[in-house]
C-alpha cells in the first residue's frame, strides 16, 4: 500500500502525539504519585482539593489516550481529546509566573525524576507543536494502518 | 458507535492499564527515609515527636519560598519538630555545588543554620553569573568562621563526596524536585504541598484537634528575597 503524504503526516503525528503522551503518563506513574501533586500544587491554578484527584487521575488519561493515537483508535476524537490537554497546558503554563520565572526549571511534566527534562519554556513549544498535530489529526478522514480502519472495514 | 469499539477500547485499557500495573509491581519499593541524624545540619528536641527532613537546593527558588511556611510550623510547635537538612543540590543549578560544599564547611564549625539563612536570604545575590565564592568567604567572615578552615575545606574532596552522598539518598527516595519534605516519613513536594498538608498532617499526628480548613486556592507565597547589594 503506497501512502500519500498526507498519510504520511497523519500517521507521523499519529505516532508522535501517541509517543508523547504515553511516555509523559508512563514516567508520572513510575513515580510517587506526591512528586506530580506537588508540581500542580507549584503552578496554583486548580482549587487545592483537586490536585491530588488530578494526580492520581491524569498521568492515567494520558497513557491509555496516549495508547488510543499510537492504536489509532477514534483517532479524530482522540486527536481532539489530546489537543484540549495540550491547551490546558499553555494555560497552566500562560496563567502562572512560571514562563517568566522558571525558564530553567523542570515543568514536571515527564515526572519529576524523569529521564526527559524539559525546561518550562522548551514544554510550551512542545505543547504549541502537540495541540497543531491534535487538530490536524481532529480534522483528518482517513487514517490507515489504524485501529480505527481495521474496524470500520470488519 | 457500535460494540466492536467498545471492546476494541476496553482491550487497549485493560492491555495498557495491566501493562502498567505489571511494571509497577515489578518496581523496587522505595526505601524508607532515614532519620538517622549524621552531623548537626539539624535543629529541634531530639525526643520531638515530628521530624521534618528537607532535601533542598540553596539555589533554587522554590526551596527558598518553602522557608517561610517551615518556619511559621517550627514557631507554631517549637518543642514538638525536628528539622533535618539535606543536600541535594540540582545540576541545572551553577553555584549550587560551592553553596552546598560553603553550608557543610559552615556545619563542620557549628554555624551551618547561620550559613543556610544567609544562603536562602540573599540567594538572588550570589546566583548571578559571577563566581560567589567571594560572597561565601564574606558571609563566612561575618559568621565569625575560621576563615583558613572554611578555605581549606571548601576545596575538600572528602566533603564534596558527603554532599553527594546525601544526594544519592534522595535519588534512592525517587527525589529530583527540590524541595521535598518528609514529615514522619509523609513525603510533601513543593512549598505549596508543605503549606497546604504540613499543619494538618501534624496536628494530626500530636492528637491536637483539627485546624480549619485550608483555602480553596493555596495562598501566595512570599515572593523571593531582593537581593541585598554585595559589599564594596
């Protein structure tokens, strides 16, 4: 089967988004669930009665939408799901001092002890790159060699 | 939607959460925080029924915010909390390794909690990009250090090898985030986590009754210390 290159882009940012954010919620998980509580607690944006829900909760979504992309499983809907994180991410990141004031701080967004450690600003484009591939994908028809193919042709 | 993506969804979360779960089960549960005291880089009774242990970075900003809440709970149970220090000093931070090796030099002549309020109080002072060893010698001076003592330890590999020793404790506890407390072995991240958990999770412990509840949102912390202008 010859992809065209838009295939190629749709399955580039397919594996891409699915590899992010399954790496991102698997490094959380590895960790003691208080590392990521005290990195949402740091930015003070949520009631502090969610944060440790949204702790123990969240690195979850991620790995199992991020498992859904690289499967290619509801891929327009997952690619949406993916882009609105990424947009509470440059909110979070927007809405706290943390652009201006922790250039070289780790985001915690891989886990604090993870082996990916990305300085606040370097995650902001990361998620700038995230959010345009969710949309792309979003807004895509056709998907091939994906979940989401297979199970419209059966 | 019809049933065959239900299960089709059902079988990725099942395979990925079991996945997980198998990973995590395999993992080396983490070694309990020791409360061995190993020098004097502590203060409080020693029969206190709470022991905090601050893994910190002189140089980094958040472990300087997290004085103030640590403060306000030594002054709230004063005879009731021991505080241990421990290095870990993070390597995105340039002077962190001087500054960590110039407060063990200090504990090594009894003046380690002096040099550690100086260090958090002016951090914005020497973490510039010049050298502050200078400043270090001058804070060493005012302290009433021996001065030939404190030169020659600071170029000591043998207390350059304790700090890191130190750090290699907290990388065993699954610590890179600077600061990270352990109250009787309750691991707080962040100087929010210990301002919105400590007081509560003490109380608890000595039996007093319940604080009020804590606001919905964490109030703000005292933002960094200005920079005290260095000496002419």
């Amino acid at each position: 089967m010859k992809l065209s290159r838009e295939d190629f882009w749709g399955l580039a940012f397919r594996f891409f988004l699915g590899g992010i954010f399954v790496l991102a919620g698997f490094s959380k998980l590895m960790e003691p669930v208080e590392n990521f509580r005290g990195a949402i607690a740091d930015y003070q944006l949520l009631p502090y009665a969610l944060v440790p829900w949204v702790a123990q909760v969240f690195p979850w979504l991620e790995l199992f939408f991020g498992f859904f992309m690289l499967a290619g499983y509801l891929p327009r809907l997952t690619g949406a799901v993916l882009a609105s994180f990424s947009s509470i991410f440059i909110l979070f990141l927007t809405a706290s001092d943390k652009l201006l004031s922790g250039a070289g701080q780790n985001c915690g967004c891989f886990g604090q002890n993870g082996f990916i450690r990305l300085t606040v600003w370097q995650v902001a484009l990361l998620d700038l790159a995230i959010l345009a591939a969710g949309i792309y994908l979003a807004r895509r028809k056709s998907f091939p060699f994906s979940l989401d193919a297979w199970l419209r042709k059966s | 939607m019809n049933i065959r993506y239900v299960i089709a969804g059902l079988v990725i979360i099942v395979v990925a959460g079991g996945g997980m779960y198998f990973m995590k089960s395999r993992q080396k549960p983490l070694a309990a925080v020791s409360e061995q005291i190993k020098d004097n880089k502590t203060k409080g009774s020693e029969t206190a029924r709470i022991t905090i242990i601050e893994y910190s970075d002189f140089q980094c900003p958040a472990c300087q915010q997290s004085q103030a809440p640590l403060n306000e709970l030594l002054a709230r149970y004063p005879a009731q909390i021991r505080l241990i220090y421990r290095h870990f000093p993070l390597p995105m931070h340039m002077w962190a390794p001087m500054a960590h090796q110039a407060a063990e030099c200090a504990a090594g002549q009894g003046k380690f909690w002096e040099f550690h309020d100086r260090l958090y109080k002016e951090q914005l002072a020497w973490s510039g990009p010049s050298s502050p060893l200078e400043t270090f010698l001058r804070y060493a001076g005012e302290a009433g250090l021996n001065l030939d003592e404190f030169g020659r330890c600071l170029a000591d590999d043998q207390v350059r090898q304790r700090i890191l020793a130190e750090k290699k404790e907290g990388d065993k506890l699954q610590i890179q985030s600077t600061p990270t407390f352990f109250v009787n072995g309750e691991r707080m991240v962040g100087a929010v986590e210990l301002q919105m958990r400590a007081d509560a999770f003490i109380r608890k412990v000595l039996g007093f009754p319940p604080a009020p509840p804590p606001p919905v949102f964490a109030p703000s912390l005292p933002p960094p210390a200005p920079a005290e202008a260095p000496a002419a």
